[in-house]
C-alpha cells in the first residue's frame, strides 16, 4: 500500500510543479499527506483494488486487502512461461490504481487533469483484460458434441 502512495505523491508532485498560483509560483513542489489524508488515499487504494478486481471477477480466485494487497487468478488459462503475462498484467494493475487515487483526488479541484487519469485508468483495466483472458490453445480431443453431457431447464 505504501509503494502505491508513495507512486500517487509522484504524480501528484509532478502535477504540483506545473500549476501556478495568481502569483506564479508552484502551486506544490513537494507533496506531503496528513494521517487523514493517508487514511483517506488508503479508501481510494482499495476501492480502486475492488473495482480492478470486480472488472475481472471470472478469473478472480482469492482476493484479500490490507496493509498487502493478494489478487490471485485462474492462472491455468494464462500463456505460460516466456508468454507468461504476470508483469505486464501486475504493471496494468498498478497503473490503475494510481490513476484511480489520482483521478478521485483531482477531480475535487482539477477537472481537466483527472480527465486524463480516467483515460489512463480505461486503457489499464482494458489492456488487463485482455492479457487475462489470453488463452493457451485448448488440448486436443477426439470427442465431439455428441460427448457432452448435462441439461438446460427453462421455466
């Protein structure tokens, strides 16, 4: 939790030194969070983490928030080793947090900034689910429909 704080002030001290007052200066050049701002960016965190996870939910096995945050996944129906997606799907993750934080604190204040954490928090959960529902091809069988077994009852 405290890497995905630490992320948000980034962006948020970046956005700092290229706003400018009446006056000219920088609106802040350093971030700093009180321990009820902190206790208010750790709702945001994990209502980010719950939304990601609610996007994902069919691949979605445990899920647990805290001080750490464990997501696991059906893993069998990801690429495995060299075509394995776990970074690239752990940078999407983050990546949507942090633009979830910053969206939900800028669009107090600054509209048009959170504009583009939205965007960036649509291109994470788009690009994660697709890397999660990247398949291995199905093994081969030499059963045929005439196998399945089971029922459909409609009232």
């Amino acid at each position: 939790m405290e890497k995905v704080m630490s992320e948000v002030n980034k962006h948020f001290a970046l956005i700092g030194k290229r706003l400018k007052d009446k006056n000219g200066n920088t609106m802040f050049a350093k971030t700093t969070l009180s321990s009820e701002e902190k206790g208010i960016m750790k709702q945001y965190i994990n209502a980010a983490a719950e939304t990601f996870v609610a996007e994902l939910a069919p691949q979605v096995t445990y899920y647990k928030n805290g001080d750490a945050m464990v997501i696991k996944f059906e893993n069998s129906r990801w690429a495995d080793g060299e075509n394995g997606i776990t970074v690239p799907f752990e940078g999407n993750f983050m990546g949507y947090v942090i633009a979830y934080v910053s969206n939900a604190v800028l669009r107090m204040t600054e509209t048009e900034l959170a504009q583009k954490y939205a965007a960036d928090m649509a291109n994470h959960i788009a690009a994660a689910i697709k890397l999660s529902y990247h398949k291995t091809p199905p093994a081969s069988s030499n059963k045929s429909l005439a196998d399945m077994t089971g029922e459909i009852i409609i009232d």
